[in-house]
C-alpha cells in the first residue's frame, strides 16, 4: 500500500456536520482532527462571550458580521475576512456588535473540554 492509499484525508461540508445549541443565540458545530478542531460559531447579535484563557493556540477567522474583541488590555474591532491569532494563554473574549456573526475558530490542540 502507498503512503498516499494510507492518509485517510476527509472531504466536509458545514451542512452536513450537526449544530450543537450553547445557550440562546450561539451554535456551534465542530470537527476534529487528530492534533487540530475547528469549530464554526453562529451567534446573535450583541451577545458577549466573557474574556477567558487557555492553553489551546487559537486561530479565529471572520466569516460574517462585525465583532468587537478584547485582546489582552486592548479592544479592536474586527470584520469579515479578518484572522485573530490568539497565543496559548492569550486574554480575549468578544462582543457581537449589531448583526449575526459566523466565526470560525481553529484550536490546536483539540479543546477536549468541547468534547464532552
């Protein structure tokens, strides 16, 4: 057998993956990898998720809406196609302003604490 007919690579859709509801106005759905999750966020507009840490780096991606993050100390507003990168141990939480925004967050490693 060939290292390529050994990589079992997937092919996805969001449609396809089921949305988990978190509380009113935010949903969630995820897929995981071995060392790598990303997770596809669809929140309402003016919800706040509380500033927080963890040891996970974190990449988060901008897909709609406009959103204002606290990024340490700072605050800084950021929109459609705009990337995050958050550190491990990084301070961050983010404020929806006036619109539905999808976010997509990537999480090395995987957020086991997700998974439960």
């Amino acid at each position: 057998m060939s290292a390529i007919e050994q990589i079992k690579a997937k092919h996805t859709d969001w449609d396809s993956i089921p949305v988990e509801k978190l509380e009113p106005g935010i949903e969630r759905q995820m897929i995981v990898g071995e060392k790598l999750m990303i997770c596809r966020l669809r929140i309402g507009p003016n919800i706040v998720t509380p500033a927080h840490d963890h040891p996970h780096e974190q990449m988060t991606i901008v897909e709609r809406g406009r959103v204002l993050f606290t990024i340490g100390d700072e605050q800084r507003t950021a929109q459609a196609g705009d990337v995050l990168h958050f550190p491990p141990g990084a301070w961050h939480g983010a404020t929806m302003l006036d619109e539905e925004v999808i976010l997509i967050d990537i999480f090395s490693p995987i957020r086991e604490d997700f998974l439960t």
